[in-house]
C-alpha cells in the first residue's frame, strides 16, 4: 500500500493549496489507483489562508462585495470558524490576482480589506487573524484604517484616503469617529517574513517592485512609509 501526503503552498496567482491537491491527487491516482492519499492544505497568509483555516478547524466561508485594489467592486470572502474568530486575507480583497498586469503599488488601496474586517464585526467576530501575504498594495493599511473609520486629512484640512504615492501628504489622522466595534475585538496578523516597515530592507524596497514600482517609485514610497 503506498500512502502519499501532499502538503503545498498555493502558487500564487494561480491555483490555491486546495486545487493543487486535488490536481496532485488525480496525478498520483493515474499511476498507483489505490494510493491512500492526503491533502493538508496550507497557506503563508497570502492566498489560501481562509480555505487552509476552515479545511483545519471547520466554520463558514461568507461571501463579500468589497472595493478592490483599484476602487472597483471586486467579490471577496472571508472565513469565521468556530468560537466567532474571523480569518481574513489582503489578498481577497487587494491582492495581485485582482489587478493583473495593471500593478500600481502607488495607486492600490487597501481600503477593500478594512471593510471585510468591518463585515466580521457586523457578523458578530471577536477575533481577526489577518493574513498579511500576497497584496498589491503598498500604503501601509491606511486604506482599511479609512473604511474603519479613521480619517486622514492633508494640510489643507481636506478628508482623503491616503495610497502609498499619497503618505506623505498626511498631515493629520483622527480616530474618534473609528467603530466601536473593534474595541474589545483581538486582531492577529499572519506573515512569514521579517523586515522592518521602511529603508533597505522594508516594506517598498522589497516587496513593491513585484507590485510594479520603479525605483523612482520604490523612492517615493519608502519615504511616505517613513
């Protein structure tokens, strides 16, 4: 009896964990057809993560319509398991796979992802476990910060949703008018890397130039992070 045990990570911006088992699965089954086969689907928090979750631990995929990375309406998703913890991914709602070859780190708003964490409050979510890989975006989660609720303003007083081509026009953030809900509720962030959030080694210089930043634009911003 041969036993196989398929443990992938999702090739992103193409087939999840879970499709790539099965893939493998019918593969395996060409050749020794009586194979006892085993998929453990996995994710890093990028794309994967709400499906690798709910196939663990059990709990409910709902289904979501949300701003995407460009500002249009995109369907999205989010997970909430058992003891009311949601799982949220970036990627559902302002990953690479949304934007295609259109990738404008400076320009892509995070702003979808903040109402997801708002419908898992408005669900009745204790907790979010946030999954941190696979975006397209670069403006340090201002976006979901404004669907939230905060506002941030720029020297002129004016109300604007800040990307990262716009950082370092914040003059101003308030917090008041931010929902309630999110007082008692845990947030957990999932990632699987270890930089700092700006310089050499940061946020733009390593990670924006897969999302379709020059070095000018690296530049640009590395110092709204900053």
């Amino acid at each position: 009896m041969h036993k196989f045990i398929l443990i992938p990570d999702s090739f992103k911006g193409t087939m999840s964990s879970s499709e790539i088992c099965a893939v493998m699965e019918q593969a395996i089954r060409r050749h020794v057809p009586a194979a006892q086969v085993y998929g453990v689907p996995v994710a890093d928090g990028g794309e994967g993560s709400v499906d690798a979750f709910l196939g663990a631990v059990g709990g409910e995929k709902v289904d979501a319509r949300v701003q995407g990375p460009w500002g249009e309406d995109v369907d999205a998703f989010y997970g909430v398991l058992p003891g009311s913890v949601a799982v949220i991914e970036m990627a559902a709602a302002a990953g690479l796979p949304l934007v295609g070859e259109r990738r404008s780190a400076e320009q892509t708003t995070t702003y979808g992802v903040g109402q997801l964490m708002r419908l898992a409050l408005e669900h009745g979510c204790k907790k979010i476990i946030m999954g941190l890989g696979g975006s397209a975006t670069n403006d340090g989660g201002c976006g979901a910060a404004a669907a939230l609720g905060v506002v941030f303003r720029d020297g002129e007083g004016r109300p604007f949703v800040p990307t990262g081509g716009t950082l370092s026009s914040i003059a101003s953030v308030e917090t008041g008018g931010i929902a309630p809900e999110l007082k008692d509720v845990r947030i957990t962030a999932m990632c699987d890397i270890d930089n700092p959030l700006y310089g050499e080694r940061g946020a733009a210089y390593v990670f924006a130039p897969q999302k379709g930043a020059s070095r000018e634009v690296v530049q640009l911003l590395d110092a709204g992070l900053k």
